[in-house]
C-alpha cells in the first residue's frame, strides 16, 4: 500500500455543525488510557530489539531498554496509581474515567502479556549471539570443564562476599532493596526434623562421652564437627543478596567469549554455603518498589536545608511498598505464597520470566570482545560533527555576536560550541554574569567545569539546580554543593513547580551598551545524552529575547510565576493557553476556507484540554500531523471526532526529543521550539519555556528536518484508529527488482552532518592552500619587476572550485542535485520522486531515495560501542526481505583528489603562472 493511500483516510472536511459531543459521563472515543499508552509505546522499543536490521548486540541493548522502562514504570507510574488507589476520595482518569484500580488491573493484565514476548525476543537474540561466539550460557548448559572452573572460581571471587540469611522465627523476613537480586534457597522440611533427631543425639551422646573418660579422641572430633554443621530450628528459607562486590558478567575457558550470570555462580554454591540444611531448591527473585515520593511533604523551609530535606526522602524512597515481584523460575507452592505474603502483593503482581532479572550487564558485553568482532554486532561509530555553520579555529562568541542566529541539531551536531562560548565567557572580561537553569547533568561535565571556572574568575555566575529532576536528585545535589563552593549563587527554584526550562543567558558589557547571549534549547546540559537524544539548541542575541531571559531569571530567584514577557511563553501561564488561543486562529481560518494546519513533535500527549481542542479543529477541517515519540492520549482517524488527525511515531537509535510546534500551513507556519511535552504536569505543573523562530533561513531548516523524518520508511510508525500501530517496515518500498528499501531518517542526518564537516573542513583547507598561493606570488612579486599580467583562462578556471566550495562553507550545496538547503543547513529530499509534506496538509509521504537501513544502521558514540537511545504492537517481523545499499536523500558530491595532490596542483599552477 503507498503511504499516501495508507494515511490518507479523513472524510471530507465537516462543518462546525458536524461536531460530535461525547455523552456526558463516558470517555470520547479519541481518548485512551496514559498508562496503556506508554506500554504500547514499550512494546516498540521492544520490537526494535526483533528487528533484523539492528545488529545483534543492540538488539540486545534495545531489550535491556525495554527492562529498565518497564522498571521505572513500576517504580513510578504503578506505585503513584497504588498510592492512589488507597485514598478514599472517588478519582478518576479524565481520559479514560478509570480508577486508580482499575487502571492497575489493566497494566498487570497488559504486562502478563508483554512478558511472553519479552522472553522470546531475549531469547531469540541469545541463541543468535551464540551462532557468532557471544555465548550466553545458562547453568544447564555447561559442560564438566565449565563447571570445574566455576567451583574455583565461586571459592576464590564469590564465597568470601557472600552474606546469607536464614528465616524463621528468630530471624524475621529482611528488607529486599529495590531492584536488587537475591538467590532464595527452599530449605526441606523433612531436614528439619532429622535435624532435630540428630541434635537429640548429639546431646545424649555428649552426657555419655562425659562419663566416658576413656572414648578416643578421634570420635570425639567428629561429634564436636556434626555438632556444628546442625541448623537452627523451624527454617525453611534462605536468602543470599548478589554480592556487588563481584563481577556480574563471569568469563567461561573455552573459544570465544562465552560467560555466565554471578546469579547463577551463586546458586551453584548454595548447597555448600547451607551446608548445615538440605537444600531443596534454588530461585533468583527481584522486588521491585514504589518510588514515587513527595518532595514537598514534611518539609519546613524556614527551618531546614532544602538539599538536606531532599537527602531525607531519597532514603524514604528505597524502603517504599512493593509493587512487583519476579522470578527467574515458578516458585514452588509453598514458596509463593509465603513470599507474596511478606511482601503484601497478591498473586497478579508475580512474574516469571526466564530473561535475567536484571539486564543492566548487556551494556558491557562489547568490551569483551575484540575490535573485529565488535564491529560486526553494534552500529557503526558516529561522533556529533562540529557543526559547518561555525568555524572551529575563531572564537565562538565573536561568530555569535557578529553574525545572525545559531541551531545546533543534536546529536548530530556536537554540544562542543556551546561548552566552548561558556568557556570563553569565563575569561572574557566584558562578561558581567551567567546565568542557567540545570535540571540534568552529566556526572562529569564539562559544561559545569565551564561555570565553576566563570565563578571563580569572578563572574556573576547563577545557576537554578531542579533538584526533584527524578533520580538525578543526587547528581544534582553534589553539583549544587561544588557550585555553591566555587562562590556560584544557587537557587532551587519553587515549592510548587519543577523548573523544566532548559535557557542560559550571558550577559556582557560592550561599547555600545549591555548585550545579552541567550541560548534556549529543547533539552537538558548534559553532554551524554546530548550524543544520543535529538534537540534543538538555539543560541541567538536577539535583544528582545535576552531581556525576556533576564526577566526570567528574576522571576525565579523571587519565585515569582509572571506572564510578563514580549517573545518567550512561559508555563505555567502562558504555554497551554497560548497553544489554545493558536489551535482556535486555525480552526477560525478552516471556517472562512482559508490554508491552515497544525504540527507538533512531542515526546508524550496527555492533556485533555490540548486533545479536545484539536479534536474541535479536525472537526473543523484543520489539518494536524503530529511526530509523537511515545504516549499519545490522542486516538487519530476516528469518525466523527479526528478524521483530520495523524499520529506517528519514530523509535530508532536516537531518542526523539525535540519539541516543536508548528501553527498554520507549511508555507507560512509559525515555528516554536519548546522544553515542554502536551502533557498536563508541562502545562499546569511545571516552569517550561517555548520560544518562537524568527530567523527564516533556520525555520526553513526546521520545515525540512520536519520533511525528512516524515519521509521515513524504516522506523515510522502510524498510531490506527484501533489504538494499534502498523508494524515496523510498513511504509518501505520495494525497488523494479523485488527488494525491500528503507529510509531512515536519523541515518540520513548522520550521514548529513558528516558530510557537511568533511565539506567544511576541505574549504578550510583549500583557503589555506589560497592563501599561502597569494603569499607567496606577493612575495615574488616585491622581489621582482613588475610586468603586466593578463588572466588565461586556466587561471580563471583554477579559482572556480575555491569560489564553489566557498559556497559550501554557507550552508550552499556543491551541486544543484545535493539540495542540502544553503539557508537552512539541512538536506532535503532530493530525488525527482522523493515526495514532500503538502503545504496544505502537513500530510505523510514517501521517499523516493531512502538509505537502506544495514548502510547506516544506527551507530556507536565517540566509544565506537554506542547505545540505542533510552526509552523505545506484539512482536511482528516483517518478512523475509533484502535490503539494498542506496545512498540516502542527499547526493554525496562528486570525487576530490586528496588534500596534498590539491596543494601540489596549486603549487604547479603557481609555477607555471610565472613561467
């Protein structure tokens, strides 16, 4: 089916008499539960750790994605719904109108079926690793060499950090830590009772042996021994924690990598280590709790440290009400009960799996393996690339402040320049002060090095730290505290809102009076992820917006909510209204028959109000396509409510994280780029900012970035009025010979952003070669006569190609058929038959030209081992297929000899001008 013809399924445009009104008390039909959302949105992630274009080891990785999501989904989202479900007030959700538990018995009915497809994929995978030497090998699997080797091992690396426990009625049942492994050990009953015969023995045996002065002393020894390998009483139950002391991942003899889990290193010495029992049994179990705390109860500002009060509920947190409890293998009958029964969860809140508890070990298995080996299992190495609109060798402050607006894409371009522009802030003297809201950090960040080192030069340096940034709370705090020790003055924001904005303003004395540097971007400072999210970073000395920023700032070191300001929204006041009052100027303009449209790319949509009110626009005739990466509340393609609607989605290597707002049609829309999700908690709760695009050449290059991920066929996926999504691959084409092409459009953004460094770099160079050339004719030319010299064509012709790729230093393309857009920066689409998104309609199209998925399959960090990006209906693979190896949108330009045999042509040049 052509993409069109699979999207395009609106009904004519209805008037605004056609709108249909929900029934009182039901959920409108184009709503659906959050919550089941984001699990069909994990199933996604999953299904990308069975598609076969993906190598082998980031399948994996993928898997282990899909573990962690659905752990922190427990950890939050299940236990805010159990806290929930324990208050006596009537809650309800207002998408779907279920109750806290009515929602929980939906997750753990969807996540029963989840697990199944879990296992196969992990398995699936495990068995194809182990065709190419990664051997995963369970305790069944060994062989006698194995499991000699393993016997030493466990005595010398395992053993002496073991801490086992007994349960019974002198040793209660222990605290299990969140997320932690345990080996528990079934003890036999019957045991019990031998024991105690044995103990009764050993008593009367001893009165005898008292008695008995004459007994040999060899006899004695073994009864002392028997005396101390006997249990205690009444135990059936042990426990041993995974000691984190050892190596998870434990390296078997033998060719090639194979290994096996320290979980099952332990339970292969459990019988020694309950020596003194008879072990029954063995399992490996996994808790997992609540922890979803309040960062705002039980606190009096006035009376304590903030950073001390949030040290206080990050240890709350780890001993909260369980939610979940796995198992490797089914617990026995007597188990189960009893574990479920200690830990208050019934019998539906259990999971076997046979996929390892804890998947965290998969990240690195890579370094095990040698280069060779290595490069045939992960991506292909990708580094950001400096972006071309910069020069590396000048400073980056003077390019910003001499020229016009900057947007640095990531990860495809580097966070380099803006790390760079703090750090020559710190040393310049015109800078007065810096000022920059933090919600994530890496653990070790340049960025903040940057503005530790401004502080201690003097400047003004203001940082607000969101410590509530959910599980950085503790990397944040240790920041804060060495910020605060270089003389930083830091703010923690307001009671009442997280501070999400992501906005540093630089604030410099010149000649000509106070100028301000702002940068705004879409996502958080923190350089790791910034190699593996997608964002926008826009770096601007608009004068408007930088006394916006400094107006911000003062609102929050007052914690002062203000809608005060000419160019930036800001939530919680302006963002959702404004987004309403731009919906209603569309819907306005379908009713007099006038061009309209809507766009937003966005993590997640769940507010009612931002639903409704595009459900009254589809009604109305407007357009709206919208690049949701993972929960949409927003069912599209219903009748009568959001025929006009389009809900797609892009999981692949990197995390689609920029937010982008587009109102009007594509040939004159309003562009905003936004820290903020169309989620309540964004609206309503939290301090976002959106910010508008002004200068027409970068909105152009948003419009095409816009184009080419809406022209992916390899990890586009279409959300179906049945709330189910087409399957991976559904849009690709099939080429005149049968085969199978994919275009994937964070591949083609790679392969963009390398191309335009390498094009960069090469003009660098050949102005080099330029200028030396006029270096030297000047210096032949002082010391010889001067003569007339007239241009030959040749000469003429030399000079052609630096004037060419003098034009690529500007964003221009080096042919016409390349079509990298020299305003905007980014390559479109440029085959005859790549299609574009209407203007009109915003709507869904093919491409023509895609890159085959294997050519550029998602790739590696600087590492050359890279991760997919965190946070990816029941698995489906697409059939059998080929792909082939085409280049991607954009054309690659025509050959170049290399650099010396161009330098070397200039020097002959050069000669044969004198000659």
């Amino acid at each position: 089916m052509h993409i069109k013809e699979a999207l395009c399924m609106a009904n004519d445009n209805p008037t605004s008499s056609d709108q249909v009104i929900p029934a009182a008390g039901n959920p409108a039909p184009y709503l659906q539960n959050r919550e089941l959302s984001w699990l069909d949105f994990n199933e996604r992630v999953l299904e990308q750790g069975a598609d076969e274009s993906v190598p082998l080891l980031q399948r994996l990785n993928f898997i282990s994605i899909f573990w962690s999501n659905l752990q922190e989904f427990f950890m939050v989202r299940v236990g805010s719904l159990t806290d929930l479900s324990l208050v006596k007030k009537h809650i309800v959700d207002s998408k779907s109108n279920m109750t806290p538990s009515e929602q929980l018995r939906a997750i753990y009915l969807r996540c029963h079926e989840l697990y199944p497809a879990y296992e196969r994929t992990f398995e699936q995978v495990r068995l194809l690793l182990n065709k190419v030497g990664v051997t995963h090998v369970r305790p069944d699997e060994l062989t006698d060499e194995q499991r000699s080797y393993l016997v030493e091992y466990a005595e010398a690396n395992v053993t002496p950090f073991l801490s086992p426990q007994i349960i019974n009625a002198r040793h209660p049942f222990p605290h299990l830590e969140n997320g932690a492994l345990y080996i528990v050990v079934r003890l036999d009953e019957e045991a019990d009772n031998a024991q105690d015969q044995a103990k009764s023995e050993h008593k009367k045996k001893d009165k005898k042996g008292k008695k008995s002065k004459g007994k040999p002393a060899k006899e004695s020894t073994k009864n002392a021994s028997l005396s101390q390998n006997v249990g205690a009483e009444g135990t059936m139950l042990g426990l041993i924690p995974l000691p984190r002391q050892c190596a998870r991942v434990v390296k078997l003899p033998g060719d090639g990598f194979s290994f096996i889990l320290l979980e099952h290193v332990v339970e292969m010495v459990a019988e020694q280590v309950f020596s003194m029992y008879t072990v029954k049994h063995t399992n490996v179990i996994c808790v997992t709790r609540n922890a979803d705390i309040d960062a705002t109860e039980s606190t009096d500002e006035n009376d304590e440290d903030y950073r001390e009060h949030m040290k206080r509920i990050l240890k709350k947190r780890a001993r909260l009400a369980p939610v979940r409890l796995e198992s490797e293998r089914e617990l026995s009958d007597t188990l189960e009960p009893l574990l479920l029964d200690r830990l208050n969860l019934k019998k539906h809140q259990m999971f076997t799996t046979s996929v390892p508890l804890d998947l965290s070990f998969t990240w690195g298995l890579a370094s095990h393996l040698s280069e060779k080996q290595c490069a045939a299992l992960v991506y292909p190495p990708f580094t950001p690339q400096w972006p071309a609109c910069l020069d590396r060798k000048h400073p980056i402050m003077d390019q910003v402040t001499a020229g016009g607006d900057v947007l640095l894409s990531y990860p495809y371009e580097s966070m380099d320049p803006f790390v760079q522009l703090l750090r020559e802030a710190s040393r310049d003297p015109r800078v007065i002060s810096i000022k920059i809201t933090l919600y994530r950090l890496a653990s070790q960040s340049h960025l903040a090095e940057a503005l530790i080192d401004a502080a201690e030069n003097g400047k003004e340096v203001t940082a607000l730290f969101e410590l509530r940034a959910r599980f950085d709370e503790s990397n944040n705090i240790e920041w804060s505290q060495r910020f605060e020790q270089a003389g930083c003055n830091v703010i923690y924001g307001f009671r009442d809102y997280k501070v999400h904005s992501k906005i540093c303003c630089i604030t410099r004395q010149t000649d000509d009076g106070i100028q301000h540097i702002t940068q705004l971007g879409t996502g958080n400072y923190n350089e790791k992820t910034a190699k593996l999210y997608t964002d926008l970073s826009l770096i601007t000395t608009s004068p408007t917006i930088g006394r916006d920023a400094t107006e911000f700032f003062r609102n929050m070191a007052l914690e002062n909510v203000s809608d005060n300001y000419d160019v930036l929204w800001v939530a919680p006041l302006q963002v959702k209204p404004l987004i309403l009052k731009n919906i209603d100027h569309q819907i306005e303009l379908a009713r007099r028959g006038e061009p309209c449209g809507l766009f937003f790319k966005t993590n997640s949509v769940t507010d009612k109000e931002i639903i409704d009110k595009i459900a009254e626009a589809s009604q109305a005739g407007v357009k709206t396509v919208m690049l949701v990466r993972g929960i949409s509340c927003l069912v599209p393609g219903v009748e009568g409510y959001t025929e006009n609607v389009r809900v797609v989605s892009i999981v692949g290597r990197m995390l689609e994280h920029s937010r982008i707002y587009g109102f009007g049609p594509r040939t004159n829309m309003k562009i905003y780029l936004a820290s903020a999700d169309l989620m309540t908690r964004n609206m309503d709760k939290r301090v976002e900012i959106a910010w508008p695009v002004l200068d027409e050449k970068l909105r152009d290059r948003i419009l095409s970035y816009i184009d080419v991920s809406l022209s992916d066929t390899a990890k586009l996926r279409e959300l179906l009025p049945n709330r189910r999504y087409t399957p991976l691959g559904f849009f690709a084409q099939v080429s005149p010979e049968g085969k199978t092409i994919r275009f994937d459009s964070q591949v083609h953004f790679m392969d963009e952003a390398r191309l335009k460094a390498r094009m960069s770099t090469e003009v660098e160079v050949e102005r080099e070669v330029e200028k030396h050339e006029v270096e030297k004719r000047e210096a032949v030319a002082a010391a010889e006569p001067a003569t007339p010299v007239t241009a030959t064509a040749p000469a003429a012709a030399a000079a052609a190609p630096a004037g060419a790729t003098g034009a690529v230093a500007n964003g221009a393309a080096p042919t016409a058929a390349a079509s990298a857009d020299a305003s905007a920066g980014t390559a479109t689409p440029a085959t005859s038959e790549a299609a574009a998104v209407p203007p009109e309609a915003m709507s869904l199209t093919s491409s023509a030209a895609p890159a085959d998925a294997a050519s550029g399959s998602p790739s590696a960090d600087a590492t050359g081992t890279s991760d997919p990006a965190l946070e990816p209906d029941a698995i489906e693979p697409a059939e059998e297929v080929t792909t082939t190896a085409i280049l991607p949108h954009i054309e690659q330009p025509p050959h170049k000899p290399s650099l010396l045999v161009r330098a070397l042509a200039a020097a002959i040049r050069f000669s044969n001008r004198r000659k």
